[in-house]
C-alpha cells in the first residue's frame, strides 16, 4: 500500500474517531454513569523514557507483569519461548540458544535491560535475548513497531525487561525456589534442575537486592519421545548449565534525588556431551542427538553489564535521569568445515575445522529531561540525547583468523518529542530524533574461503563511512468515552544492517568501505492505527500497521547454510487483536491473533513481488487461553497456541518453501499457601509432534531439521522468609 493510501486510511480513522465523539458528547455523562461501564486502565510505561501512561501513547502495548512471568517460566525455555507464547506479532520460539530467525512485526526488535540495550548493531549473532534469567525480571514493556524514541535498532518493536527493586517493607525478605524438569517419560538423560536465591531489604534511605540463579539441561524430548537435535553451531539450551548473578542498590540523596548502581552476569554453557544425528526431510523424520564429542569448544554466551543510574525528579520543574552503562559480550558459536572456512595454507580443502567467537564492547550514555505542562500549557516536552560507542569483532578462534575486522561504531542521538492535549478528549504527539551515526573500519584482509576455489586473500581498504538520519513520529489519541481509545501514528526506525556478515563476505579485491553501498543504514517507515477497550469485564485491542523500507535487509542462506545480507526493499502489513473477558471474577478467558503478510522487491524495480522468508516473518497464529482459581489457594491457567499454514512463493508464483501448521497446549497449577508455593507446569499437553517453523521454512538442511519439545513436566518449589 502506497504512502498516500495509508495516510488516507489513518485520517479516515481520524475522522471516524471525531464523528463518534460529535455523537456520544450528549450521551457520555449518562454513560458513565452506568455501571458496567468504567474508565480505561491507567498503566505507567517507562520504556517510552518519561514514565508515560499507556493510555495516552499512539502505539500498541503489551505488559507482562511478574506473576505471569513466573508462570510462562514453567514451559518456556527461553525469553524468545516467552514472548513467542504472548506478544502478537513475534515469531515461533527456535528453542535454542539462538534467536536468529525470530523477528518481531517482521523486523528486528530492540531488547532493553532497564533501558540498556542488548543488541549488537554491527554483528548481530542473534543472542540478544539469552543476556538475563527471567528470574530476576519484574515486568516486561513492548512497544510494537518502530520506535525512535529508543534509537538504534528498534524498527520491529522495543522489549524493556524491567529488573527486580527491592521491596519497600523494611525488613529483610529471602527467596529460595528449587525446581525440576523432565520429559513423560521420566528419562534420566532428560532431567533438568533449576535453583533461585534473593535477598531483598529497604533500609530507608538505602536499598539492595540481590539474586543468584542456577539452570542445567539435560536433553529435551520430541512428541516421539526422541531426542530433539541439539544445535552445535548456533548454539543450544540442551545439555547446557547457565548462571546469573544480579544485584541493584539505590541510595536515596534526598527526596528528590536517586543514584543507583546494577550488575548482572550471565553466562551459559553448554557441556558438548551429545552430537547431532542428522535428520531426513523426504522421510519426515527429525535431526536427533547421540552421545559423544563435538569437535572444537562448545558453544556459549558470556554476558556482564554495569549500570549507572541518577534521577532527579524536580529538576528545574521537570524530571532529569541520566544512564551511564557498559557491556562485555562474548558469544562463541559451534564450529563446522564450512567451505568459508577452508584455506589451504593451513590444511587440505574441505578438511579444516573452525568456529567464531563474537565479541562486543559498548560503552554508552542515556540523557533524558521532560516536563509537563510547559509555560503552564497543556504541551508535555521529553528531551534528551542517546550515545553509544560499540566496539565489534569476529574471529575464528581455532585458528586466529579475523573473521569480521575489529569495528568501531559511534552513535549520537539528540531527541526531542512534544505531548499536546487541547482537549480533555484529544491527545496529539510529535517528535524527532536525529541520528548522526560512524562507522571505523581499518583496512584488512578477508578469509581464503570468499574466494573459492581460487582461495587468495583479499584486500580491502578502510573507511570512516558517517551516516546521519533525522527520524520523525506523529500521533495522535482520541478518548470519545471513559472505556474507549482510539490511536493513530507514524513513526520512523533507524537500525543498522548486520555490517559484519556484509564485511566478512567481501570477496572482490579493491573494495572500499567508504563506497560499499551495502553498509547503508536501515531506515523503515511506519504507519499504524488501532483501538483500546476496556468495558465491564470486557477488554479488546486492535491494531493495523504497515512498515516500509525502501534499502531493507534480508537473510539469504548461501552453499554453506550460512546467511548473507541482501539489500532489498521490503514491506510488512498486519493486524493484531487481543481480548479477555471476565466470565466470572475468578474465571477469564482470552486471546490474541496475528496476521502478516511480508514482501521485498527482488529485481530491484521499485516493487515488492516476492514472500519475505521464515528468517524474516512469523506466519499467522492465534493463541487462546483461559485463567481460573476454583480455590482461593489454586489457580489453573490453560493456553493453547495455533500456527497457519503457510506458502512461500517468489514473483513467478513459484512455492519456495512450505510450513505445516500446528497447535500446542500448555497446562499451568499454582498452589498459595502462606510463604509457600508450588507450581506445576506442562508444556505440550497432549504431546503433539511438530518441526518447529524455523525447522521447516527456515532452511533446507537436514541437519536443522528440529523439532519441538514433547510433553514436559515442570515442578517449581518455592518459600519467601
């Protein structure tokens, strides 16, 4: 759909949405008067950066509080798992350590540690979200589309996990949790352990919380009762051991005045005690797993952030925090004898094994000042300015080879957005953030196998290619009655596209980074509309969006199944809707649906004709699920997820890859009994077998032909002192 189109659309929903106001003004004091009406819930944001209620954002969002955080741990084995079960619009879970192939909206998302980001603009390995235990997760915000308020990276959503403070009771408070996993068959290759230790406490003017968490994996199970292949490339959460350690401590200088400090380590490794046994997709029979070694160092991520927090909450009359943060990431992958990987001045073709090993460091700063009610107006104002500097590389690590060059990437990022509300009714918002991006790459030598089978090395010169963006986003929100929201916006993503996969794939002497086209920024422009309910026992969200981008980035898998970066323009349209419906105060029933349609332009003519791929968009789904407490000390929660069918096909009409849908049950009991709880989760009730989406239409390999995890059992022990 063309610009003009969908701009039309919006400002007939405008029109639509003044057209209900004319008519219900005569009639909104007696509706509010009615009892099963009630004014639309007020939730606090604070991934939009001033603490906004979600009421008057121009955007979908969905919050995932702790309670039901807790409960998805049970069946999820990861936060891709998480947000795949709940957030409209992500795609099916890989169940790896890996999240390559799991877009949001069709589009990268940004994930964010309490504003910091996670993601690697220059090499994006795909462990972004594997940085964090859930255990030590208070909520989660995610803002759907492209969002510039957030900056670099968020051209498919933002998703904020909020950590754990410590609770303002004054005493000390302990957790402990013991928990167990296991297939139904009770194998003991498939028994996995899981412990938690928390200690909280206020001391008035001082504040601590601190968290130690512990996972082992065993092997996971298929609805054959199998065992699912564990990925030794990409990574895996089979037969691994993972580790957090968190703490967050406030001091409080004043009423006013706040500095905190937060410290998370993550790592996870896994043990290399199984191989992959390939599968066979004309036979239909899945990638499983044997006992033995897998060549080279098994794969891993090695996550630590420090934060730095002040906050000034009347400063000048507004509010003032400032961030100041710093990762080390290391992420080492599984290894092969990939044919990039040969170079016969150091073995025989096709003999050499080597794996990569990506490392980042990123240093950065988050300035943000906003003020409401300016010059005593209705105008709400949030400023501020973004820097990060992010220091990238790859190498493979058996051989000391760079991979992709050491990279420097400096991003700054003024920004500046205004809230008007003329009327009581009328919300508008409008806002630019100017990105002023550089890129340092210092001439280097590329790997033998770009080249084959000539094998010669290649020289490229480098480059301080400067990129800078200004991204705008207006709204606007229309409340016509206490329990009705009505929104529409336009907004504008900046994401960087995976420059090392374009550096490492240079094959052709000569090349300069300062002319190669392909490092160009990644710019998506978004429109959206949508609707809020919240009625009596009744709540309802829809939304409709449509994402362009006119230099898109696409994944390609070449000879190896290893992908490269294809420049392309790309189109994304959608809808999402959600609901839940109180049948009785402890009985509610709900649902959420999605439907994409993705398309990128294949022969460069300005026109998208082609299916974006697996790698690139989620298929349609629908999730239903039902909440009960039959006792006051009992709650059952039942969720069922359904996956569509769905073709590929190119712009001859040609089916280039095909995905069989299926349906997953997932069963949940939690017992309350005074510090006491025990929870029982099942994942996959009735056992269904399936290869996962990924497995599917993702690639063509035999030997990721996963499938998905079988019934499985999970057992939670829990005590607060």
């Amino acid at each position: 759909m063309h610009f003009y189109t969908r701009l039309i659309v919006l400002m007939t929903l405008s029109a639509l949405s003044a057209g209900t106001i004319a008519q219900s003004d005569s009639s909104q004091t007696e509706a509010q008067q009615q009892d099963e009406t009630k004014v639309l819930e007020t939730v606090v944001v604070a991934a939009t950066r001033s603490q906004q209620d979600i009421q008057s954002v121009p955007a979908k969002i969905t919050i995932i509080d702790r309670a039901t955080i807790r409960q998805q741990q049970l069946t999820s084995v990861n936060l891709f798992d998480l947000l795949a079960k709940l957030v409209p619009g992500f795609s099916p879970s890989r169940q790896k350590l890996t999240g390559f192939g799991e877009s949001f909206r069709g589009r990268s998302p940004l994930f964010l540690i309490d504003g910091v980001p996670q993601t690697n603009p220059l090499r994006d390995g795909s462990r972004d979200g594997v940085t964090i235990d859930p255990d030590v997760i208070e909520r989660i915000e995610i803002i759907h589309g492209p969002n510039a308020i957030q900056g670099l990276g968020a051209t498919g959503g933002v998703i904020n996990l909020i950590t754990l403070s410590a609770e303002p009771s004054g005493e000390l408070n302990q957790h402990a949790e013991f928990g167990l996993t296991s297939a139904d068959d009770f194998d003991g290759r498939g028994i996995g352990l899981n412990g938690n230790y928390r200690l909280s406490k206020d001391f008035g003017q001082f504040d601590l919380v601190s968290s130690f968490s512990y996972t082992t994996r065993e092997l996971f199970f298929d609805g054959q009762d199998r065992p699912v292949g564990i990925d030794n490339t990409q990574g895996d959460l089979s037969d691994s051991d993972a580790y957090n350690w968190f703490l967050k401590s406030g001091y409080d200088i004043d009423e006013n005045q706040r500095l905190q400090f937060t410290w998370n380590d993550f790592r996870l490794r896994q043990d290399g005690d199984f191989i992959t046994v390939d599968g066979d997709r004309e036979l239909g029979i899945s990638t499983s797993t044997a006992p033995g070694t897998p060549p080279g160092l098994p794969a891993e991520n090695d996550v630590s952030t420090l934060t730095m927090e002040y906050s000034h909450a009347d400063l000048a009359g507004g509010r003032f925090n400032f961030q100041v943060y710093y990762q080390d990431f290391e992420a080492v992958f599984g290894g092969g004898t990939f044919g990039v990987f040969q170079d016969p001045r150091i073995a025989e073709p096709g003999s050499l094994f080597d794996q990569s090993a990506n490392k980042s460091r990123k240093l950065g700063t988050r300035l943000t000042y906003s003020r409401s009610n300016v010059f005593d107006t209705p105008v709400n104002i949030i400023s501020g300015i973004d820097f990060v500097r992010d220091e990238t590389e790859q190498s493979l690590i058996l051989t000391d080879r760079a991979w992709v060059p050491e990279t420097t990437f400096f991003d700054y990022a003024p920004f500046i957005q205004a809230e008007y509300q003329p009327l009581s009714w009328l919300n508008l918002s409008a806002g630019v953030r100017y990105e002023i991006a550089n890129l340092e790459v210092d001439d280097f030598v590329s790997i033998a196998g770009n080249t084959s089978p000539d094998f010669d090395l290649t020289a490229v010169s480098g480059g301080s290619p400067s990129f800078d963006e200004p991204l705008f986003n207006a709204g606007f929100v229309i409340d016509p009655l206490p329990w009705l929201s009505l929104y529409g916006t336009f907004s504008e993503g900046f994401a960087m596209p995976d420059v090392g996969r374009v550096l490492r794939a240079i094959s052709v002497p000569g090349t300069d980074v300062d002319d190669f086209l392909q490092l160009n920024p990644i710019i998506s422009d978004n429109l959206e509309g949508g609707l809020r309910i919240n009625y009596d026992r009744l709540s309802f969200q829809f939304s409709y969006f449509d994402s362009d981008s006119n230099e898109g980035s696409r994944l390609v898998a070449n000879d190896d199944g290893i992908f490269d970066v294809a420049r392309q323009r790309t189109s994304v349209e959608g809808i999402e809707l959600g609901g839940e419906y109180a049948v009785l105060d402890n009985l509610s029933l709900g649902f959420n649906y999605t439907r994409l349609n993705g398309r990128f332009d294949s022969d460069g003519d300005d026109t998208v004709d082609s299916d974006l791929g697996a790698v690139d968009i989620a298929p349609d789904r629908l999730n239903i699920y039902l909440q009960a407490r039959p006792l006051y000390w009992l709650g059952l929660n039942i969720q069922v997820s359904t996956l569509f069918d769905q073709n590929f096909e190119n712009a001859i009409g040609e089916t280039t890859a095909e995905f069989d849908g299926y349906t997953t049950v997932d069963l949940f009991l939690t017992s309350q009994f005074d510090r006491y709880e025990i929870s029982l989760g099942v994942e996959n009730l009735l056992d269904e077998f399936y290869i996962t989406y990924f497995g599917q239409a993702g690639t063509n390999r035999d030997d990721r032909f996963f499938a998905g995890t079988g019934r499985q059992f999970s057992l939670r022990l829990a005590a607060n002192f």
